[in-house]
C-alpha cells in the first residue's frame, strides 16, 4: 500500500461537506427515532424468545399464519442462523390462564398412551408448572423419562428413591409445540433453548447498557485529556457521540426498510458499539499522535496544514486497517445470520463513520477552536 504514502489530499477543506453529511445522517435518523421510536430486543423490554430445530427447511410466512392466532399477541418469527432453525419472539413471560388447561390435557394424554389406564393425581398446579402424584416411585421414574423423550419439561420432585411425585413445567413452548405438532406432522423439531426476561430485568439491563457507553466515554476523555491537549481529548469524544448516535439512527431509519436490516437492540448491538468506540478512538489517537510529533518538528506550519500532513501519513495505515476490517464485517453481515446480523452491522458501519470522525470530527474540531479562540496549539 505504498502508492498512500505520499498522498497529498487537503482532507479538512472538505470538512463542511462532511459537517453536512453528518447532519443530514443525524437528522434522518433521530427524526425517525422521535417519529417511530427505537425497537428493542427481549433483553430490554422483556418477553420470552424460543429457538426451534426443524428436521427440514421451514417456510417462516407460513410458521408465522400458524401462529398468529393462537392466543400469545403479536408473535415475531426469524430464522435463526440456517433454514430450518426458526426465532420465536412474543412479549408474554409465562402462558395465558385461558391456554394453560389445553396444554395440561396434551400432558394427561402423554400419560394415558404411555401407560394406560394408569390412576394418577394432580396435586399441584401454578401457572407455570402441575404437579403429579403416582402409585410408586417405579412408575415416577418411568414417565419422567417418557415425557421428557417427548419433549416436555419433566423431573422429579425429589431425589429420594421413594419419590412418587412428577413435576412438568408449562410454558409458551410448550403451547407452540402442540400447536405445530399437527400442523407440520411431516417435519418434527425440537425446542432447542427458552429464554424469559421480566420487564423490570429488562429496564434494569437498559439502563445499565446506557451507563456503560457513557462512562466508556468518560473515561476516553480522561485519558486522552492527560494524554494530549483537553481540546484533543474533547474532539475524540465528540466524534465517538457522533459515531454512536448516527449508527443508532440508523437502525430506526433502517426498521422495516430494507429487508433483512429490521435490527433490533439488544445487549449484542451494546456490546457493538462498546467494541466500535474502542475501534474508532485507537484510530483518533493514531492521527493524533502524528500530529503532536509534527507540531513539535514543524512549530510554525500552519495547524491545518500540518493536520492534513497528519492525516496523510497515517492514511495508508487507516485504509489497512479499515479494509480488512470492513472485509471480515461484511462477512459476517453476509453469512453470519440472524444472530450475528445486529452486530456485524453496528461494526460495519461504526467503523466508515468512525474513519471519516477521526479525520472530519476530531481532528476539524481542534481545528475550529484553534480558529475560532485564536489559541496556539502545542506541546
């Protein structure tokens, strides 16, 4: 990459247009955040999200008429990394009272096929689980393990060898399954994981997803304020806001746009920009550093000369760096599925607006307020 070596591009007279382009991108997506809101995951605002493994491929839009009417709201479908694993999302913690006898007599029946004519007592029941009482702990045993094979959430109640009491435990999973069961007998799956977040969980893990980019953010700015000038430090941080909220933008402007980009936030897309902000800040200080080395050969080049030197020298080191990165992201993006899709997005593009920051927010931010207050720069 040699032919960056000697460029000589005067990066900060195009500032304003990239002022502009940012705003715009700012405005779009913020004004579409204000109109529409932000959608967010199950880890924010709370439901239940079930993962199924069909044995062959499964259309989703029929999944989905299936189970539009089936007493469990607005239900959400996706694939889920390959064509036959299917993402199943609704904002219901535990099942409706209304659906929960239906599913008790799917159990009841499971017992009478495994042995029937079989007495049994049921002297339990919440709204989560029932509870069954047998004749002997032989019989315990035997449909623990029946049940379980077929798919319910089983066990004992007590490890004692004379336990004669069976617990099974009822959720939305259960309901789908004896839903889909008939209606796909051609093409069994399972339930390969059910996860619940209560809603007050879910505003706790929010508001700890805030405080954990914005203390990132406050301590970039300590350490590059020791590091470099404060002014330095305030440009890295600005562009690290600007990073962040335009992506975020992004993502409301995006929802149902385009297909394949309804991306939701979620403690994975956090975890991104935790990830972006440390990628686009090394890139800030690696300009920064060639500017303090230069402001202490050159003392009297002008300052936006010898910010666009800087950037200059380090553009063959940024096209690198942003290339391979840009390239193993686009993978992801392409290939990685449903799950890795929010995240590989939110680094894609956290990393153009985060190359494009450190150049036309960062740096032209020192610049500004070395024009505007008439302050030397220096070290």
């Amino acid at each position: 990459m040699r032919i960056f070596e000697h460029i000589q591009i005067d990066w900060l007279g195009k500032r304003k247009i990239f002022y502009a382009v940012s705003l715009s991108l700012f405005i779009i997506g913020w004004a579409t955040v204000f109109i529409r809101g932000l959608h967010f995951g199950i880890d924010f605002k709370g439901g239940t999200e079930i993962v199924l493994e069909f044995q062959k491929p499964v259309n989703v839009s029929s999944l989905r008429d299936y189970l539009s009417n089936i007493g469990l709201g607005n239900v959400e479908l996706k694939t889920f990394g390959s064509q036959t694993g299917v993402l199943v999302r609704t904002e219901m913690q535990q099942l409706p009272k209304s659906l929960f006898p239906n599913v008790i007599n799917s159990v009841n029946a499971s017992i009478e096929k495994t042995l029937p004519g079989l007495p049994f007592k049921v002297i339990d029941t919440t709204g989560a689980s029932v509870t069954y009482q047998f004749a002997n702990a032989d019989t315990t045993n035997i449909l623990v393990s029946s049940l379980f094979a077929q798919g319910f959430q089983t066990g004992k109640v007590s490890e004692e060898p004379t336990n004669t009491q069976m617990i099974v435990r009822v959720g939305i999973a259960d309901w789908l399954k004896e839903n889909l069961s008939t209606k796909l007998s051609d093409n069994p799956f399972k339930v390969v994981k059910e996860d619940h977040v209560g809603p007050k969980v879910g505003n706790e893990l929010k508001t700890n997803a805030i405080l954990a980019i914005f203390l990132s953010l406050v301590g970039i700015l300590i350490y590059l304020a020791f590091r470099f000038k404060f002014i330095f430090a305030l440009g890295a941080v600005v562009a690290l806001f600007h990073d962040v909220l335009i992506t975020i933008g992004l993502y409301a402007a995006l929802y149902g746009v385009i297909p394949g980009l309804n991306l939701e936030i979620d403690l994975t897309v956090v975890a991104a920009f935790l990830t972006l902000i440390g990628y686009s800040v090394n890139d800030t200080v690696i300009v920064f550093d060639r500017v303090r080395e230069n402001l202490k050969i050159h003392k009297t080049m002008d300052l936006e000369e010898l910010i666009n030197q800087s950037v200059n020298r380090t553009m063959s080191r940024t096209i690198l760096t942003a290339g391979t990165v840009l390239l193993a992201v686009l993978v992801l993006l392409i290939f990685g599925g449903e799950v890795l899709r929010a995240f590989s997005f939110t680094l894609f593009f956290g990393t153009i607006t985060g190359t494009y920051s450190s150049i036309f927010i960062a740096s032209a931010l020192v610049l500004e307020y070395a024009n505007k207050f008439g302050k030397k720069v220096q070290f």
